[in-house]
C-alpha cells in the first residue's frame, strides 16, 4: 500500500514531463503519418503507348507537394524523345498523372555527316549516321550544318525547317506522300511527290498558303484538269500543266 502511495505521488510530481513525453509520442507518430500519406505511391502516365515512358518511377516516395511539375514535364520530355508531356497533374494525397502524346517521325534533315529525325512538330527524335527509315522523306538543306549541333529531345529552331514540317502535313492532306524536300533558302521551299511538286515560301504566311493550296486542289479535282507543279510563293498561285 505505501509503494501504491509512492508510486502515485512519483506521477502526480512528475506529470507534466509524462504529458509531454505523450504528447511528444502522439505528435511524432501523426507527422509520420501525415509524412508517408503524402509520398507518392501511384503515378499513372495517360497516353496507349508503343514503347514505354521512361523516368517516371524516380518519382515513387517523394513528397507530393514538392514535386515540380514543370521540371518533371522537361526532365521527362529530355529523356523521352519519342514522346511530349502535355501535362503533370497531383492527385492528393499521393498520385501523379502524366499526360503525354506520342511523336512520330515527319522527315530526316541531312545534316552533311549524318541525319537528324524530326518529328512534324520539329522535335528531334533520333540523329543517325546512316538512314534507317527509308520510307521517310529527305530534307536538303542549303547551309552546312554540324551533327553534333543537335540534341535528341530539343525541337529545332529554324523556321524554313519548321514551315516544311508543316506543309509535309498539308500535302499530306491531299492524300499525297511527299518523297524529297529542297530548302533553297527562306524564299524556296520545294516538296515533291511522285507526280507532283509543291513551291512554298517562309517569306509568305502559312494560313495563306494553306488557304491557296486547298482552293487549288479543289477546283483541279472538279475540273477534272492535271497539272506538274504549284508554286504558292506569289501573291497568286503560279500553275504549271
């Protein structure tokens, strides 16, 4: 009984440490909690893919809330060529989303020494010594330019490159399949197709061209008329039969 008495009045002096040692117990344990509710656990990348996604499960344990989604986005794209990330998203407590779109090859641009595959956004999707796709149509261009001044996952910068990029797609809408590609400069962007050749220019505007080439695809279509080339770099388009 005197030990009961002892013991009881060793707590009741001592019973502001315990509460704090309780209350220290009892805070540690929810930050911890808290800690490993918020790590990522799930991330899930929204897009059917033909080759997987790279770099994403680096992601797994971080802490959600300090995850930067744009630095994500461009460390994903850079080891990802073949791929764009449309978008990052948190899902709290612990999920990430990542949206990307595939990118598929457009065309080559000879670059001297080796060949730089672009995509038709003019993402840089491989650099090879050699041609491994030969479906794919060849850009000449008419400036020297280094294989090493290329890096796979940046996007090129020079617009007659971008522009060409472009109206490969536009011919591609009229159901043609542009086979070679002549860059002469700003002023002469030549796509040929087994039948036909398109002139083109990054001096004039893109829409206009575009506006140009589908009025003129339409009226050879209802006339029922052939023609070798169209030269859209005038103010009116230039026909030759």
């Amino acid at each position: 009984m005197q030990l009961s008495k002892s013991l009881l009045a060793f707590f009741l002096k001592r019973k502001y440490f315990f509460l704090a040692v309780i209350s220290f117990i009892f805070w540690v344990g929810l930050l911890y909690q808290f800690d490993h509710q918020y790590q990522v656990k799930s991330i899930s990348v929204g897009a059917s893919q033909s080759e997987p996604v790279v770099g994403t499960t680096t992601l797994k344990g971080k802490h959600i809330w300090m995850i930067d989604t744009l630095t994500v986005a461009e460390r994903i794209n850079t080891i990802n060529p073949s791929y764009v990330v449309k978008e990052v998203q948190k899902k709290y407590p612990n999920e990430l989303l990542i949206i990307v779109r595939r990118l598929y090859p457009s065309a080559y641009l000879d670059v001297g020494n080796g060949y730089i595959l672009l995509s038709k956004e003019g993402n840089i999707l491989q650099k090879d010594r050699k041609i491994k796709q030969d479906t794919i149509p060849i850009i000449s261009y008419y400036q020297d330019m280094p294989y090493s001044g290329f890096q796979v996952g940046s996007r090129i910068d020079k617009k007659d490159i971008r522009d060409v990029l472009y109206f490969i797609e536009v011919i591609k809408s009229a159901k043609e399949k542009v086979v070679s590609i002549d860059i002469a400069g700003y002023h002469m962007l030549g796509l040929y197709t087994d039948t036909h050749e398109y002139l083109f220019s990054s001096e004039k505007e893109r829409e206009l061209q575009l506006y140009q080439f589908k009025e003129a695809i339409k009226q050879f279509q209802i006339q029922g008329l052939k023609y070798s080339r169209i030269d859209f770099r005038f103010d009116k388009p230039v026909v030759k039969f």
